[in-house]
C-alpha cells in the first residue's frame, strides 16, 4: 500500500527512519489499521492516541479498506 496516497500521511527523512507516518506525528498508520482489524472502533483507538483527531483515524482506516479492496 502506497501510504502516501492518502492526504493524512507524510514521510520526513530522519523522522521515523523516513517511513511513513500520520502528519505531525510519529505514529505509522499501520497501528490505525491493526486496532481496526482487533475490532476497536474509532472512539476506542482515539483513546490510546488523543494526539489524533476521530476524523483522521477515519480517514486513514477508510483509505486502508480502500486500498485493499483494490487488491486481487
């Protein structure tokens, strides 16, 4: 998945070793999507993240599902 597709995502060289994460933060967005497979709701995930906003977990869960429906 090409993370930086998605308009909440930015990679910084030396940030995070350049990988992806959610802008303004440290945090890669594939943590959004395990707490999404464990079942954890948006509300839920926000609560172990309250740096992050509800509609940016949203965004980023909804363009991961996105994404991987594309896949065969």
């Amino acid at each position: 998945m090409n993370w930086l597709d998605c308009d909440q995502i930015e990679a910084v060289p030396g940030k995070v070793g350049g990988r992806p994460v959610i802008k303004g933060t440290r945090i890669e967005p594939e943590v959004l999507v395990v707490e999404a497979e464990y079942g954890r709701t948006p509300e839920e995930t926000l609560a172990d993240f309250p740096t992050l906003q509800i509609e940016t977990i949203r965004a980023i869960q909804a363009f991961a599902a996105k994404q991987q429906q594309l896949v065969p």
